[in-house]
C-alpha cells in the first residue's frame, strides 16, 4: 500500500499577491532604493502577518520580475532599474502609481509602442481575415459611440489588440498583456486633456480604413500618427507639469489670484519691459 501523505500548509495565493503588490510597489516607487536590500524574512512576517512560505513565493515572484536579486548569506537587494522587465505587466502597473513624477517613463513606452504598432498595424493590412476587420471595425464603432472614459479605455484596448492579433504572428501577441497595460496607463494620464480622445479619432479611423482596404504602408502611416498625437499630448503635459511645480517652488506669493500676476511681472523683468 502506498503511504499515505500528510498535506502541508497550503500558501495562499491571494495573500501572496498581497505582499508581492505592497512590496512591488515600495520598489518601483523607489521608497526601497536600488541597491538596498529588503528587511529579513522574519521582520517581513511580521509585517505581513504571513509565514515564511508566502514572503519567499513574493520575493521569488519579484527575483523573476527582476526586480531583486536573492543570494545565499547576502540577502536580498533590489537591482537597478534597466535589469527590471519592464513590460511585465505588474511591473509596468507598479510604476505607474508613481503617476506624474514619472512621465518620463510613459514617454519611453511611446517610443517602444512607436516601434511595434506601426509595423503590427502594416502586417494586418496583409494578413487580417475578415472576422478580424470585423473586430478592429467594431472597436472603432465602440470608441465613436463612447459616453465616458471607462468605455473609451475598453474600445481604445479593444482596437489595438484587435490589430496585434491580425498580425497572426505569435511573438507580436505576446505583447498583448503589456500592450493592455500601457494603454490603461498611457489612456489615464493623457486623456486629462478636454477633447484629446475625440481628437485622435480619426486617425484610428484611418487606420481601420487601410487595414481594411489591404493598404500596409497606409496603415503604418496612420497608427504612426495615433501615436505621435498621444507623444505630443504626453510631452505637452509634461511641460506645464514642469512649469507648475517651478511655479509652487518659487513661493506662496505664486498661488491662487495673485499667481497670473506674478508670473507676468517675471517675464516682463526678462524681457526688460
């Protein structure tokens, strides 16, 4: 007869989730800075209030993230930013609770989906079957009708992985989930502006066009400027971010009325006037 087996402690994968997300985020945020290394695993379970079995599946889940490095007698530190995956999609979430102070970084992930997209957008005018129009048309159709942001996000998704998957080339799909979050992440800070996603629109109008009509270098052309208008918009953002933390860092007398006048008296000094 077989022996029988007394079932370990079961680890938890919802409180695992929650240590890996708190922790992930201390990182990405930088309030644990690179280099530094995270507190023993004991003072971790008494953090937590977990046992030892969910604080190693975290830190193993965040060693395969990239985010720490685990060695035997040395600890655990978190490696520099450039060794991360960036385009996990946890990672990718993490960082972007640091919200404004890291435009930066949605500007870089512009440049990388300014590389992608246009080239997967090209490959689907080619290759898209007609259920495959039909789902990049019905988007489209679902971002024209859109009362509010959350159904203008969930077209907006709906349309761009409409086109990845027309490609019908595995290595580009896989972009899929972090494509996904870089749009919910990108979509929420640029669409601050009034009227920026209606702005937009006929450019993935355009897009869904030439994808249509079997037109790739139409359509790369297009999704090049459904792109560049988000760039714009971000790095527009940017700057008079920029100019409003200059703005609160030069005194209280800056603020409220008196801000508009303030303002005007330091460019006429400038300009000499």
């Amino acid at each position: 007869m077989a022996k029988s087996r007394i079932p370990g402690k079961r680890v938890k994968p919802g409180r695992i989730r929650s240590v890996l997300a708190t922790l992930g985020r201390e990182i990405a945020q930088e309030r644990i800075q690179a280099g530094a290394a995270l507190p023993p695993e004991p003072d971790l379970e008494v953090r937590f209030g977990v046992g030892r079995g969910v604080v190693r599946e975290a830190i193993k889940t965040l060693a395969a993230k990239g985010l720490v490095s685990v060695r035997p007698r040395h600890g655990t530190h978190v490696r520099p930013r450039h060794e991360w995956s960036l385009l996990d999609r946890d990672v990718l979430s993490w960082l972007a609770g640091k919200g404004e102070s890291d435009r930066s970084l949605l500007l870089a992930i512009q440049e990388v989906r300014g590389i992608i997209e246009p080239a997967a957008a090209a490959l689907a005018a080619e290759r898209a079957t007609r259920n495959d129009r039909w789902r990049i048309n019905a988007a489209l159709a679902a971002m024209e009708t859109a009362k509010d942001k959350a159904s203008a996000l969930a077209a907006d998704k709906d349309f761009h992985l409409a086109i990845l998957d027309a490609t019908h080339n595995p290595v580009l799909q896989g972009f899929r989930g972090a494509i996904d979050t870089i749009l919910s992440t990108v979509f929420l800070v640029a669409v601050g502006s009034a009227g920026w996603f209606r702005e937009n629109l006929p450019n993935h109008a355009a897009a869904a066009r030439a994808i249509e009509s079997g037109e790739p270098e139409k359509a790369r052309a297009a999704m090049e400027r459904v792109l560049g208008y988000t760039k714009f918009k971000l790095s527009s953002q940017r700057k008079a971010g920029a100019q409003r933390r200059v703005a609160d860092a030069a005194g209280s007398p800056a603020k409220g009325i008196g801000a508009g006048k303030v303002r005007v008296a330091r460019k006429r000094k400038r300009q000499g006037s």
